[in-house]
C-alpha cells in the first residue's frame, strides 16, 4: 500500500487555525456582530477570507505546485523497487507498488518509463503472471525501451511464451483474461437481489421503504412492513467515488478493480493510474479533466476537511454532465424548489442527469450549524481549490469572462465539500489477511464466541468514499439495524441485520460503531463531525452491552455454524436461527449474529478471488508462482 498524501507541515486546518487566533478573529467576530442572517453571516466571512488570501502566500506556504511528470522522482520510486524486489528482500508486492509509481511519475515515452515496464514485467513473471508479463514487455518497447537491454527483454519474452504453451497443454480449463482491458470482477456468488416488490419509479429500492421528514429526525427511511433479518433493501450506485490515496498504485481510480501488475498512468497527473484506455477515457469525459490538475495537492493538504474530497469529485462529474453549460446549469439552480426535491419520487427509469444531480445538491451541508471558526477554514480552503482550478484547468478560461460562472464554481465547491463530509460513505473490500497474533483477543474470540486460529483470517479494508442519492437519507444510530454490503461492480446493497418492525425507522452507523468506541467519545465526535447529538438507545440510557455477551445458546449456534465453514450455506442456517418467532434483539446491543450475518455477505459479495494474491486457489496466485519456480530452465531474466 502507498504512502498517505497527507503532509503534517501543509494541513490547511492547522495552519488556518493559528491565522484565526492571530489575524482574522477578531475582525470577523466585530463585523458579523449581531449580525443573525447566517447566510450574511457567510457573505461576510467569504469576502474577508477572499481579501486575505490575495496578499497571504498561501501557494508558498503550502508549496503547491502544478502536478508534473518528474522523472528523477521516477528514478527514485524505481530504486525503490529494486531495493524490494532484491532475493535478499523478495517483497514482491511492495516492489511492484514503487514500480507503479514510477509509471505514474515518469513522463510519456521516457526511458525511465520503459524501464520501469519492464521491472514490472519481471514481478509479474516471479508470481507466474505470464499474459501480464507480456503486457509490461510490450508496454516497456513502446515507450523506448533502451536497445542495449533488448536483448533482456527478448529472452524474458521467449521464456514467457514457452511457458504460455506448456500451461496450455497442463491447465487446458484454464479461464484467459488480456491483460490490459477493463474486466469485470465476479465473486463465485449470484449477485443480490432485492427481497420484496420494488418502487415502480425506483427500481434499485423496494417499495416498503418510504421517505418521511420531521422537526426531530429531518429526512429519514421508514418502513412500511416487518423486514427480516438478512433482507435486501437497496441496490444503489453512488453518485460519485473516489480511490483512497493509499490505493492509488494498487487500483484503477475509475472501477477501482485491482489489476496492480498492468496499471496505466494518466498523463496529465502523477495520482491516478487505470487498468484500461477503457476506464481511462471515461474517467476523463465524466470527471478527470475538472480535477486532473488540482487532485495531488488537494489531497495534500486537506487535513481533517479530507474526508470531503469526493466533494470534488461531485462537482466535477456535475460540470462534465451539464457540458460546461454553467449559465444554463446557474438558471437551473435558480429555478429549483430544493424543498420539492425528492430522490423517492424522481422516476429513475427515466431520470436525466440533470435530475440526478438535483438529488444530491440537496444533501445536508449543515452550513448554519456551523461555528465562524469551521466555516472560515472550509471558506479558506474552498477559496484555494478554487484558484487552482482556475489556474491548472480549462475551467479558467471559462469562467475568466464571466463573474457569474466563478461565484457559481466557488459556491459549489464549498457546497459539495460539505456535502460530502456529512454524507459520505467508505467503500470496503474483503482481503485475506495475514496471520495475527494468537494473544490478540479479537483474533481468539473473534465477536462470534469461538476460536479462529486454525481458520483462514480476513478482513474489511476501505478503499474508496462515496456518496449515494437514497442511502444518504438513513439516519444515524450507534446500534444500526441495517449495513453496506459493497458489491465488486461498483453498487452497494444495504442490508436488514436484524428484523425491523412495520413504522419503525432504518440506522445505519456513522463510522463511530459503539462496539469500538466509548459513549463520551461518540458523543463528541458525532457533534464535532456531524453537528447532532445522538439520542439512540444506547446513548440515552448509558447501558451499552458488549457485543460478545451472548447466551450459551448464541455461542453453541454460532460454534456449530462455524463448522458448516461455507458460506453460501452458512447464510440460509443464520438468516433463519436470526428470524425466529419471540427472538429479541435488545437496544443496548449489536449482537454477534448481527456481526457474523454482515462479515458472511461481505464474504460473498464484496471479495475478489482472483485479485486474492493470499490465494491458493485462485487463477492469480500461487499456483503460477509455485509452476514458475518449478521449472529447472530459463534462469534468471531480471
């Protein structure tokens, strides 16, 4: 996994934060005196934070640059790789990630381009990869290789297709993929379905799932008959996603599929890198070309406003679905009624773009919940985005004659910066992990009251963010009764984890799950973060109960489910022992079942055999490495 782009001495937040005690406190907290319009009130902290910015150094100060091709940087990440791919080291992956790097830094038909394909091309044969091994090969020639390693390159090629043709006479089933083309992942299971009739202008939601709104909940999911435990009850795409920056040599940043061994860099970034010209062009026609220039440093500099990003991202997918047509897009949100806007009663089967962006414009901000201080720094770091983008983009020239176009960039950036922060969601895979420590307690007890160190270990890793239209109306509890089950496609389904009564409301948690945090804690970060505070049961009454305090007869069904070990068959045996007449779910509590039911669906549905490189089964993996080291000829062609 790469490095986190985040960099302590450039966090916009910790810098603002001592320019407000220093400089801007006081003279915004005299101005907006009195003042009770909140919307004033931010007219006035955006101009005084305009005003500042033209004469502090902020480009200096942060040290931002345009995102350029450097090939010294290039060189660099290749030594680095080298370094890793070493037989002394042998940390194949971690090569493989610097090598990628290197592709990613290295500037279009350079020498330190080719080089770096073909390094990759090695470890890519080390693993018995021998389709993308020749991809490397031909992308290292193609971008001029040096004549005097040909010779290197050749006998690697010889060596690969001989062994192309004898896999081909042992694995005559074996199922071929071309490298380098978009492909899509399966994970083994049929894809979910949802459980009861569906809307008949929403199909991806069922019927019984209803919009309400009132003074003490706001928007909320209700439903409208007893759900069961282990029902499918949305089936949505986001409206946005973004790769989590640690992902960003390891995926493709438009499917976000991990084909790490034949990544493809964008051209005009260091940042994002594609599994496919396929992925790469319609990244660039639906979002890239607004936030090429701009995304390394964003990312650089964020701070905790980080969690906002695909903020970014929303705008620019909106600019791209409009055309650039910002004087009709301005006359659009002018003429919209946001409180008639409902993502319920918006006929997906016909909807427009226009229609669908409507549906997340809408999505809280919590701007007027917000203290001087928290707007003034989302101000601060808006009105910086917002240069560059007029700098580095073509959205410069564009709104360079028109006021009306820049006030409206500006006004969505800070909007969806907002947006995002209240109503993202993380996006998870499951991996295969490596063995833990047979003292760590979760590892022995597992929440499902049995010991697992003869089991295979995985685990839930985030990789991406998202924000989605309907889910985003799911309110918050710290004992959720529905969860995100991430489908390899790029969907999310979201799930009942235990049985809900007709009228009763849909929680979903808000990443401060009570199982991993204390009451106070929660408490104050969902005030801090969402500006709420939560009164669910287990806040209210102060009686948390552990999920792994279960009833010998919890702990004995889930002792014996565990020997079942399948999961398609395990899922039948837990929805029908959690859906049992008279069985309770209490308030306090997140049960093990609850948690065995959501890591069995992750299990089925958000995990990639093939992309498992753990795997000892799978068609990548090592059964090509171990027929690779097998073989007594062909030597060393590093």
């Amino acid at each position: 996994m790469a490095e986190s782009l985040q960099e302590k001495e450039c966090n916009v937040v910790k810098l603002f934060h001592e320019l407000w005690e220093e400089l801007l406190k006081q003279r915004i907290n005299e101005l907006v005196h009195n003042q009770r319009d909140k919307d004033k009130v931010a007219e006035i902290i955006k101009r005084e934070i305009e005003d500042f910015l033209r004469t502090f150094p902020f480009r200096d100060r942060f040290n931002l640059h345009p995102d350029a091709k450097d090939n010294a940087k290039a060189l660099a990440a290749r030594n680095c790789g080298n370094e890793r791919f070493a037989p002394s080291i042998g940390e194949y992956m971690e090569s493989l990630q610097h090598y990628n790097e290197s592709i990613a830094y290295s500037e279009q038909g350079s020498e330190t381009r080719a080089l770096a394909y073909g390094n990759r091309s090695a470890v890519c044969l080390k693993f018995g990869l021998y389709e993308e091994c020749l991809e490397n090969i031909r992308l290292a020639r193609a971008s001029n290789y040096p004549m005097q390693l040909a010779d290197k390159l050749n006998k690697r090629e010889q060596y690969v297709k001989r062994c192309i043709e004898e896999d081909a006479e042992e694995f005559s089933d074996k199922v071929m993929h071309t490298p380098g083309q978009y492909r899509p992942r399966n994970s083994g299971y049929p894809a979910p379905k949802l459980s009861y009739e569906a809307h008949a202008n929403v199909p991806q939601l069922v019927k019984c799932v209803e919009l309400r709104q009132n003074s003490e909940f706001g928007r909320h999911l209700v439903t409208t008959q007893h759900l069961k435990a282990g029902d499918v009850l949305l089936i949505e795409k986001p409206y946005a996603s973004m790769l989590n920056d640690k992902e960003r040599y390891k995926r493709c940043a438009f499917c976000h599929n991990e084909d790490t061994f034949t990544l493809i860099p964008c051209e005009g970034c260091t940042l994002t890198m594609y599994c496919s010209d396929e992925c790469m062009d319609k990244a660039y026609k639906q979002y890239h070309r607004y936030e090429c220039g701009v995304l390394r440093d964003c990312w650089r500099i964020a701070g905790r406003l980080v969690g906002g990003i695909v903020g970014l991202r929303m705008v620019a997918t909106a600019i791209a679905s409009f055309e650039q047509d910002l004087e009709g897009w301005t006359n659009h949100l002018n003429a919209l009624d946001e409180t008639k806007v409902n993502a319920f009663t918006v006929d997906w089967n016909k909807v427009t773009d226009s229609d669908i962006y409507d549906t997340v414009h809408v999505l809280a901000t919590n701007q007027k919940r917000r203290s001087r201080e928290d707007l003034a720094v989302l101000m601060f770091f808006t009105s910086i985005v917002h240069r560059l983008l007029l700098e580095r983009t073509d959205l410069g020239p564009f709104c360079e004659s028109s006021p009306t176009r820049s006030k409206l960039l500006f006004d969505l950036l800070l909007r969806h910066w907002q947006t995002s922060l209240i109503n993202k969601k993380q996006v998870y895979h499951v991996q295969r992990s490596e063995c833990q420590d047979e003292e760590d307690e979760y590892y022995e007890y597992n929440y499902a009251g049995y010991d697992s160190d003869d089991e295979e270990e995985y685990s839930d890793e985030m990789h991406a963010i998202a924000v989605y239209p309907l889910f985003s109306m799911v309110n918050h509890s710290c004992i959720p009764n529905v969860a995100p089950i991430h489908l390899l496609d790029g969907r999310c389904a979201f799930v009942a984890t235990r049985p809900i009564a007709a009228g009763e409301q849909l929680f979903d948690v808000y990443a401060f799950a009570s199982m991993d945090f204390d009451r106070s804690f929660r408490i104050f970060c969902l005030r801090k973060s969402y500006y709420f505070k939560c009164r669910c049961a287990v806040c209210e009454s102060f009686s948390y109960v552990d999920v792994r305090n279960m009833t010998p007869r919890e702990t004995n069904f889930l002792r014996l489910l565990r020997m079942v070990n399948v999961p398609e068959h395990q899922l039948p045996m837990l929805v029908e022992h959690m859906n049992e007449v008279g069985r309770r779910y209490p308030k306090h509590q997140y049960t093990a079942a609850e948690v065995v039911l959501v890591r069995i669906l992750r299990m089925m549905h958000s995990y990639s055999l093939e992309d498992d490189m753990l795997n000892t089964f799978g068609s990548i993996g090592l059964p090509g490495l171990a027929a690779s080291l097998s073989r007594s000829r062909g030597g060393n062609f590093r």
